[in-house]
C-alpha cells in the first residue's frame, strides 16, 4: 500500500513538473513590446511560439491622472482638490486556436476619462458635489499580463517615455 502511495506522489510531482516546464517554455519571436500612442492610447505586440494548445490571454491596462472639477446642485464650480488615478483595459486571446503553439499580440487600449466621479474622491467638501469636466494629464504608464493556464507568465509594467 505504502508503495502505491509513493508511486502516485512521485507520478503527481513529474506531471506538475512537467506542466511548469511546458508554460515556462514559450519563447518570444518579437516583443512583447508596449508602444505609447501619444497621451490618449497604448498598443501591445508581440509573437511567441511554445503555447502549446493551452489559451492564453493577454491583459493590457492603462494609467493616467485626472483632475476634475467640483460641482454642486445647484450648478456651483469649484477647483478640485486631488487628481485621480484611473485606469483602462482591454484583453486579447493570443489566437492559438489552430493548436501551432504559436501566438500573437496585437492589442490597442484607449484612455478616456469618466465624464463625472463622486465628488468625495477627488475632495470637493461633501457627497452633495459632483467631479466634473475632467482633464488628462494623459496616460502615465501600462502593466501587460499574459496569462496561460491560470498562472502568470509574463507581468510588465512600462513607464510612459513622453511624461
């Protein structure tokens, strides 16, 4: 009995291994490269082989600060007071549907500020006030995450070159 026992954790240790390996094994032809579209979009690309048939997936998430400004009811505007971090993200299957073991990204995410946010989180005095007529200060900086399996395999933050 004992022997059995032992026989299946070393078979279950070899196939865990032996998956890691192949996740860890991708190997990238071009890229992941993420470019900075002027203030408003950030493209990722990038073509890797070694996917095996296992979906992967590929997360872009954009950063920027915006600046509102307060507003209450009755239509009064006031400077506000803290700009906000705020984010955009798209996500793309790298496209391995034809089980070659290869995959590519080609992936644009564009940053548009919300049109109004709770006045509380960018200072105004009270919940009674609005955050409105945002301005950018444009998009600050990307993480791309790739995915395969449910385990990370690659996580990238860039700083955007233009700030």
């Amino acid at each position: 009995m004992r022997r059995i026992v032992f026989s299946m954790a070393a078979v279950g240790m070899a196939l865990a291994l032996t998956a890691t390996v192949a996740l860890a094994a991708v190997t990238w032809h071009s890229g992941p490269t993420v470019t900075f579209n002027g203030t408003t979009s950030v493209t990722a690309t990038g073509n890797g082989s070694g996917f095996g048939n296992q979906p992967a997936v590929a997360t872009l998430t954009v950063n920027a600060s915006v600046t509102y400004t307060c507003q209450n009811k009755g239509g009064a505007q006031a400077p506000g007071q803290n700009p906000v971090d705020a984010t955009s993200s798209g996500s793309q299957d790298l496209g391995n549907a034809d089980h070659n073991g290869r995959g590519t990204i080609n992936l644009t995410v564009s940053f548009t500020p919300a049109a109004t946010v709770p006045g509380k989180s960018i200072g105004c005095p009270n919940g009674n006030w609005t955050g409105v007529n945002p301005v950018s200060s444009g998009i600050t900086g990307a993480t791309l995450v790739i995915t395969q399996g449910g385990t990370t395999i690659w996580n990238m933050f860039y700083d955007n070159p233009n700030n």
